[in-house]
C-alpha cells in the first residue's frame, strides 16, 4: 500500500473510532488516586524503542509503579497518524501493571481532540483502554484556522493581559478557539517558560478538568506522568547504548 492509500485507510479509522470517544464525561478527581503517564523513547539511528508506562499517586504525584519493555516501531512516523505507530507497542504495558495499580486516568505525550481530524494519540489510546486520557503535546498542529503563527500570538497577548491584575507567578490556561468557535484544547503557560503546551481532551474527560489534572500534576513545564516516563525509557535506552538492545527486555517495578 504506497503512502497516500496507507493514509486514506487509516483516516477512515479515525473516522470511526472518533465515534467511540465520549468528551461529555465528567470525572471525580476526589475519586482519582493513580494516575499514569506514558512516552516512547527510541534508540539512536534504529527502528528499536523502549515503551514506559508509569503509574503515579494523585493528588501527592509518587510514582508508585514502572512498566517498560522493548519494542521495534516498524511503521514510518506520518504527522497525524501518530497513533498507528506506537499505540501497538503502548497498550501492552497496561496488562503487564497489577490489577490494584492500574491507572484511573492517562496523559499522553500528545494531541488528542486537538488535531486535524479531532483524533490523536491520546484520543485514540483511550479508546482503545476505556480510560481517560489527556493529550499533552509541546508542539503545535494547525487546526481550524489555528496555525502556529496565531497560537503565538495568542500565547503572548494572553500571557501579557492575563497577568496585568494577577499572581505573576500563576499558569495561564488560554482557549484554542477555532474559526468554527469550537475550543479544541487550551495552551498552558508556566511562568518562566517561553513556550507553553496543549492539552485537549482525549477521552472520557472534561477540557476544564484535563486542564486540571495537567496542572496538578506539573511540577515543570511537562506534567510528572509523562516527564517521569520520558526520563524512565530514556535511562533504558542509556543502558542499551552500553551495553547493547536487549530485544527480550520487559520489566514491571513496584516502587516505595
């Protein structure tokens, strides 16, 4: 299947799983006691990855739990299809985490509902899971008459009124309204932090709460579920640069 048939195919089932994805869904953070975060990290100049999910207590944002595992990401990396490349190898480490630390909800190093086609990774993986999910990205998509150029402009119109009669030192949440008057995500932005991230809904989710979970979580520009699964496969994939891929790797720590 050349590339333009490959990329029909799978907009058709975005298409269809987008129907499955409920954004009306009001989760009880009171009820919130794990939360997960997942990245993928790859090794240099090769189709080999380490995939890590990491399971963190919330509010007090521990990390209590480590799951990873080897796992070779074959299919090319197309902008907005993310999801075909590595949900295969991200859903795996879901079943490998006991049943009693398995995470209430998941964000996503990526876009969910803000994306071209209203579908992005995190969409899809709580699709796929039934969990809620957050889309995190640090870049990006242009969508509804949003480009990059205009979200800058925003973030720095925003940022300077916002913080003229308020805390100096607060995040600004500032909507992503497209030309549709949908809001599609909001661009958080930390002070001292030139550039700010996106979060949208994925699944099973309110925005105003996905805000948030982001926001509670973050103790840095990126929120600790995904900063801590970022630094968790990187450290693995250090380990294989001396010593070599171990294609057989798949690991599943408890933590204090």
């Amino acid at each position: 299947m050349n590339r333009e048939a490959q990329e029909a195919a799978w907009a058709t089932e975005q298409a269809e799983m987008k129907l499955r994805m409920d954004t009306s869904h009001e989760v009880d953070l009171n009820a919130v006691t794990l939360v997960g975060g997942v990245d993928i990290s790859f090794f240099p100049n090769s189709d080999d990855a380490c995939a890590t999910l990491v399971v963190l207590t919330f509010p007090e944002i521990k990390v209590v739990c480590e799951a990873s595992c080897h796992t070779r990401l074959t299919l090319p990396y197309i902008p907005t299809f993310l999801a075909f490349r590595e949900i295969p190898a991200l859903l795996p480490l879901f079943d490998m985490i006991p049943t009693d630390l398995r995470p209430q909800l998941v964000l996503v190093d990526g876009n969910g509902e803000l994306h071209p086609r209203g579908f992005g990774i995190a969409s899809h993986l709580g699709v796929m899971t039934l969990l809620p999910t957050i889309g995190v990205a640090k870049t990006f998509l242009n969508v509804d008459g949003l480009t990059k150029k205009s979200v800058r402009a925003l973030v720095a119109a925003g940022k300077t009124a916002t913080r003229t009669d308020a805390d100096p030192t607060s995040t600004v949440a500032l909507e992503l309204r497209g030309d549709s008057s949908k809001v599609w995500g909001k661009a958080l932005c930390t002070p001292g932090i030139e550039n700010p991230i996106y979060v949208s809904i994925g699944n099973l989710i309110s925005l105003d709460k996905a805000v948030e979970v982001v926001q509670r979580c973050s103790l840095y520009r990126v929120p600790e579920p995904i900063r801590q699964a970022d630094l968790r496969s990187r450290a693995i994939i250090r380990e294989w640069e001396k010593h070599g891929v171990d294609t057989s790797f798949k690991s599943c720590k408890l933590l204090d």
